[in-house]
C-alpha cells in the first residue's frame, strides 16, 4: 500500500502552483476568493434587480405576461431580492472558508442561473451576464473549494 499521509509538495503535472507544505496552501484560493466576491456582487446585483423590480414595472421590455414564467413582477422582485441577500450572505460565509457555505453557493449560484434565464425576455444582456458568471463561480467553486477551507482552518 502507499503511504499518502505526508503532504504533496505539488498540485498535480497540469498545475503550475505549488502547496506550501506547512500550510497546504496552493495558488487557486484566489480563485475561491473571486468566487466569494463575485458571489457578494452577484447578490447585490439580484437585489438591485429585484427593487427595480418591484418600484418600477416600466422599466423591462416586456410585461409580465410575456416572461418565461408568467408572474407579477412583484413576484419576480421578490424572489430576486430574497436570492440577493442570501447570495450576499453566502459569499461571505465562503470568504470564511465554511464547508457549508460553499454548497450553499453552488445551489443559489445555480438557482440564480436558472431564475434569470427565465428572466432573459425582460432584460436579456443583463441576464445572460448573471447567467455567465455563475457558472464561473460554481466553477471556482467546486474545482477549487477546498483550498480556501485549508487557508482558514
């Protein structure tokens, strides 16, 4: 059998960060740090898009009706500031390095694409933007998630 409890010196071939030995910490925790910061902005942007939502119902291209979903846009506020503020709350639990808020963001990161790409029809480029960087923070997210708890702990 192999002895795997000393630590690795290196990530792997295909990486080009090295993990410090005493601290098992490699190059990629920024990565999870964008992640938590994308994630804080993300949640202030949904929130924004959501007290638009709900104040000013002129203010998207198309009505209610002709949405993905057919909802009032109160509706539609407030689940876009409900995800706003637990995004932001959970990026910052991430920054912690909490085991728990990492799979707390991948679902709301997820969610979030999934709420604006039925949103799409009202504001369809700052949709596809939201969508976009989700994906790069559940891809920081997952890949790269553990470096972060190893910088905290």
């Amino acid at each position: 059998m192999t002895d795997t409890s000393h630590a690795r010196t290196t990530t792997g071939p295909s990486s080009s960060y090295t993990t410090t030995p005493a601290t098992g910490v490699s190059g990629w925790t920024g990565w999870v740090v964008f992640a938590g910061i994308m994630l804080i902005m993300l949640g202030a942007f949904q929130a924004i898009q959501g007290l638009v939502a709900l104040f000013d119902r002129g203010y998207y291209l198309v009505t209610s009706a002709g949405l993905v979903v057919n909802v009032d846009y109160n509706v539609w506020g407030w689940v876009h500031l409900i995800l706003g503020i637990l995004a932001v709350a959970t990026g910052f639990g991430l920054l912690a390095g909490n085991t728990a808020a990492r799979v707390v963001a991948i679902v709301l990161a997820v969610l979030s694409a999934i709420l604006n790409l039925a949103f799409i029809a009202a504001y369809p480029v700052w949709s596809t933007i939201v969508i976009a960087v989700d994906i790069i923070v559940i891809y920081a997210i997952v890949v790269h998630g553990r470096e972060l708890k190893r910088d905290a702990g």
